[in-house]
C-alpha cells in the first residue's frame, strides 16, 4: 500500500502529490485526508494524505511516511478537490491554500472529548425579511426543496430592529439557513468581520440556538477554533458562521453557502494565492451541488456579471418600493435652489443644507458623521507650493497627530518624530490639509454644536453601539457602530476623497461604504435623512440619491467591459523586482489574444527595508482563455522556481486592487 501524499513546500515547480511507502505499523492509522511527516529534500516536512493506491509509478526503493501525526482526518475528499481548484485558479499551489483551509492542529483538543452539538431547533421561521420580497419565498422554498438555487439579495437600505432584535440582513440570513437545514443539509455563513459575525451570529441563536453553531474566525485562538473545525469533520456541527477561511469548512451534505457583503475586501485574502470568499463559495457550490445565497446593499460587477447570464437570480424590490422603505438621500449642490441658497454647497466640506439635517436630527436622536479617513490631519502639503509632506529619512508620508500636550508631527513608516519641517521644494514652513480625518472632524462638529455630545470611531477605538439620545458620531467607513433605535440622520463627507482614489473599483466601493450607512438610518417614513457631500453630477452619486445600486452596477460593468478589465476579462498582475518580472514575460507561452501591459514601476516610494523597487506586469485574456492564461502564468513561475532565479513574485489573478 502506497499513500499520495500533498507536502507543503511552498514551490510552485513541486506542486503535485508524492508517493510514500507505508509502514505496516501504521498501515491502520494512515488515512485520506490525515496529517503526516515525510523526509523531503533531506528534511522533514508535514503533508496530508490525499489518497492511497496499491501501485506507484516511481521507480526504485521509496521513502517511508516518517511518522501520522494523527489518525484524525482533517480534509475530505470535497475539499481536497476545492483546495484544488481554487489552487488551479488563482495560480497558486496546493499547500498555499491548504494552509488557508486547515486551523493549525491542538493536539491536546483534538484528544480531549468533544461538547455535545444539540440539533438545530427549526420549528421557527421568522417573518418579513427576506421573505418581503417578491422572490424571496420561492427561493427559500426552493433551499426547502434542497435544490442547489443560486441567487443575489439586493438588501434594501434601512434599519429594521423588531423586539426579536434581527434586522433585515441578519433575519434574511436565518430565514436561509433553517430552510435549508430543513432540507437536513449543512449551512455555512461567510462574513467580512468580527462584528458582522456577531450579530448573525446572535440573530441565528435566537431561533436555532447558539449550541448548534460552530464559528470560524482567527479570533477564537487556536484550540476553540479546532475544535469547532473537528465538529464540522466529524459531522456534529450543521451551521457554520466565520469569516473568509469558513468557506472552505468540512462539511458534509453542504446545502447552502452565504456571503454577506461581498464588495468588502476583507473577503480577499491577503495570503498567497489570494483566493475571494465570493469566488470560492462559487466554485464549491457547483462541485457539491448546493445552493448560494450573495447578499449585501451595494452590488459589485462580478455579481453583476452573473445576474446578466442568469446563473444568479435577483432577489429585489421596485424602485419605488426601496424609495419608500430606505431613509430620503440628498446630495449638497443637487439642484440650481440649493446653489441659490447657498453658493458655497458644491465645495464646501460642511454647507449649509448637512448643518441643518445635522441640527434636525439632533432633535430626533443620534446624527451618524461619516469620514473617509481616520487620524487628525492624516495627508500634509506645503501651503505654498501644494508639495506633499514626506518623512526626511524614509520618504515615508507624514501625519499631524493630537497630542494631550499639543500637536506632533510623525513619520507613518519609520515613526521618526519630525521637528522644524521647511519644505524641500519651495522652502515654506506652514502646512495644509488637503484631507481632514475624522480626529479633526470631531473638533470642528464640538466647536459648531455646543452642548452635543461628539463620539469618534475609527481604527482601534470601534464603538460597537451608541444609545438613542442625541449625540454626533463620527466614523470611518465600516467602523459606524449600531444604533439603537436607528439614526435619525447621517451626513456622508468628504464623499470626492472616496471618488479620486486610484483605483479600478473606487466608485463601486464608493457606493458600497455609503449604502452601508445608509443601512443604519431610520426609514424615510420615521424622518430618517441621509445628506451626501460631494459633487452632486457624478454618477456614483446620483445612483446614491436614486438608491440604485443595481444600475450604477450595470453602468459599471460596460464601462469594465469597453476599457478591458476584470470582470469582463481575465487579468493576472505579477510584482517584483525588474528582473524577476522581466524572466516571466519571456517564460510566457502563447495564449491568444493575451495582451501585455508593462512592466511598470510602482509609483509608490520605497518602503523601510525595501532593497529595490517593485515593478508591476499586467496580463488580460478574453475570459475563453481566461484558464490557459493562469496555467501559462502558473507554469512560468513553476520554471522560474525550478531553476532558482532570484527574485520573489507575487502574482494576483483578478486582484482586488488595481
């Protein structure tokens, strides 16, 4: 008896499974899908056993399994073949993913006995939610049914909080998962974050009890998080809530997978190969038959992409349905009376109209402030010249921070503190902030409304709820904290800081971070108000005022489409130094119709530490060549890798950020 075995070593020329003679001793023990170690290149390394076969193809004596670190089976053959495929699929290699997909061991839980699971109590299914909508009952009959149904949830934007204490999102998420656990097949709910995780989490317990579910995140350390990944493998969990790496859970007679706001990045891994929750979800479900469930406010053009083929159906409401349901959205300078008013809207930060919705709500209860950046005075330029502040020693960018004993100038890589600073340039001394982050924000909105009480949140202070008096809460995008009973008014700033950013998906993400806020206000109905402040004729913000996610996303998609990029076509970057990316453009075979963009240098100034610069190559195929581009891709950097060159690539097929 032989066992194949995957071992992780990181290089892509030794991507394949190797055959390993097994000891009689431990014939009983070694199992598909358990840990061992082997000798490897005159060393030990730890694999799994992807399957065992009674004849090997290798010529000559073989190596023995040096050792079973467990008899415990830790990766099924359906997930085996998902690691796989999502390896083939982002060029990257099995063990890379694998190590994405697999908690590190604890042997003493994995001795220990488990907790009992109870089952899942189904005898409640909540109203409204995800059933309000038209086609949101025949697509929970459907889970029912245990028909492997994909669709996407247009969630409208509002706050809903009934005394059961579930919201729209949330309710909708319960509503699918005991469909389907009806059907008697698995569950499992991918989320962005901690906080997110809690309150589906929560909303999940209220109905099916929290001791029938099992959570996946980082955050739990390494024995809970084992623990409940044995659960899973041993068939005693049936509901899964975790973040981007629960998407690979082992469980068995999966019925449905859930993503919850797929447009955040935080579902793309920042580890090699940087495979997207969304994506992998995607590829699982059709291996094993299940169904899939994409859910968010906002709707990126991936999915956008796939409602237009029709292998995603919509789950919407009209447009005048969502306008009755969601908060009223005005952006500053939307028409030639506000201009008359106030001729000062379409530039200043804080005009006059989001001074008065500021001032209403305060009426009604808390005011949401939401800034695109965090810190006190985060971006520097001379006053005199426009030159951006950089640090003396590391070309690093400069902050302005507030201190208790006054203001500090600081370096944000080297964390050098920078005295009597003159401009390189021109000369001057006095600095401006061309962007006011949320620390200055909250100063100003003290000064203008004596009296309010002004709560900041943002990077490591994260409020998690604010009560229902009244009080301004100024936050960074995806750090708001809840309300109790609702906002009774958000002001979006700053909104052209989001639109400039130098990046691909800049407007959708734009349109994702403020529809998000305006989850949190109040219905329109209940005197809920949402100002934007920015350029009120560009279409992101129109789309917003029209709360029209699904048509910014359609526009979206043809403008991708007409300029070449992903995902209307297959697009593969590859970083590192000149050299490096210079040997994959020549080790790069034919692929028709591939066009090569670069390489380039990266424009960003070198970091500490940083020996030379990064050059950037891009790669984009039509999509029917999208699987011979990253196999061309995968099998230069396998050749690289085989003959030792020097220098370290990172290739990133379809990245997040371009």
């Amino acid at each position: 008896m032989f066992a194949r075995v995957a071992v992780d070593v990181p290089l892509p020329h030794l991507d394949r499974l190797f055959d390993y003679a097994i000891d009689e001793k431990v014939a009983d023990q070694a199992l598909p899908g358990t840990r061992v170690r082997v000798r490897f290149a005159g060393r030990q390394r730890d694999g799994y056993i992807i399957e065992l076969t009674d004849s090997t193809e290798v010529t000559g004596r073989l190596a023995t399994l040096s050792k079973v670190v467990s008899a415990e089976p830790v990766l099924s053959p359906a997930q085996v073949k998902l690691i796989r495929q999502v390896a083939d699929h982002y060029a990257g290699s099995f063990a890379d993913v694998a190590r994405l997909a697999v908690p590190p061991r604890h042997a003493t839980t994995e001795k220990a006995p488990q907790r009992s699971w109870p089952p899942p109590q189904l005898d409640t299914m909540p109203t409204a939610g995800l059933l309000a909508y038209p086609e949101g009952r025949s697509f929970t009959e459907s889970l029912t049914a245990g028909a492997p149904t994909r669709a996407f949830w247009q969630v409208a934007p509002r706050f809903v909080r009934d005394a059961d204490g579930l919201d729209d999102w949330t309710r909708g998420m319960v509503q699918a998962t005991v469909a389907s656990l009806r059907a008697r097949r698995g569950v499992i709910v991918v989320v962005p974050d901690l906080r997110d995780l809690v309150r589906v989490r929560d909303a999940l317990g209220a109905v099916i009890g929290l001791g029938a579910i099992a959570e996946l995140h980082a955050d739990l350390g390494v024995s809970a998080r084992y623990r409940n990944y044995l659960a899973i493998s041993r068939g005693e969990a049936k509901v899964v809530v975790g973040t981007r790496a629960a998407v690979y859970a082992p469980m068995t007679n999966l019925g449905l997978v859930c993503v919850w706001d797929d447009g955040d990045d935080l579902h793309a891994d920042p580890r090699a190969p940087y495979p997207h929750a969304r994506d992998v979800a995607a590829m699982r479900v059709v291996a094993e038959q299940s169904a899939l469930l994409l859910a968010s406010h906002g709707r990126t053009a991936e999915v956008q992409a796939w409602v237009n083929r029709g292998w995603l159906r919509l789950i919407s409401v009209s447009a005048g349905e969502l306008r009755r349901r969601s908060p009223a959205v005005r952006a500053t300078a939307d028409s030639e009376f506000v201009l008359e008013r106030d001729p000062r809207a379409g530039r200043s930060r804080l005009p006059s109209q989001a001074f008065e919705i500021i001032r209403t709500g305060l009426t009604a209860g808390p005011v949401l402030v939401q800034v695109p950046r965090a810190g006190y005075l985060p971006v520097l330029a001379c006053q005199s010249c426009r030159t951006g502040v950089r640090c003396p020693a590391c070309h690093g960018p400069v902050r302005l921070r507030r201190l208790h004993g006054g203001r500090q100038l600081d370096c944000t890589w080297c964390g050098r503190i920078i005295t009597d600073w003159r401009c390189p340039v021109c000369g001057g001394a006095e600095l401006r902030a061309p962007v006011v982050g949320s620390g200055r924000t909250v100063e100003e909105l003290g000064r203008a409304f004596p009296g309010i009480r002004v709560q900041e949140s943002s990077g490591e202070r994260i409020l998690a709820a604010v009560g229902e008096q009244p009080a301004l809460v100024v936050s960074t995008p995806g750090a708001e904290p809840l309300a109790s009973h609702g906002y009774a008014a958000a002001v979006l700033l700053d909104a052209h800081l989001l639109l400039e950013r130098p990046d691909l998906r800049a407007a959708e993400e734009s349109v994702r971070r403020w529809l998000n806020a305006v989850a949190l206000v109040r219905p329109g109905a209940e005197g809920g108000t949402v100002c934007l402040v920015g350029p009120s004729q560009v279409r992101p913000v129109q789309a917003m005022v029209r709360l029209d996610a699904g048509g910014h996303a359609e526009r979206e998609l043809a403008d991708r489409a007409e300029a070449g990029y992903p995902p209307t076509v297959k697009f593969v970057t590859a970083e590192g130094p000149v050299n490096a990316v210079r040997e994959l453009t020549e080790l790069l075979p034919e692929v028709p119709g591939l066009d090569v963009l670069g390489p380039v240098e990266l424009t960003s100034p070198l970091q500490v530490g940083q020996e030379e610069p990064l050059w950037r190559l891009s790669l984009r195929a039509p999509l029917a060549e999208a699987a011979n581009l990253v196999s061309a891709v995968k099998g230069a950097a396998a050749v690289r890798s085989a003959r030792k060159l020097d220098g370290p690539l990172r290739v990133r097929v379809d990245p997040v950020r371009l």
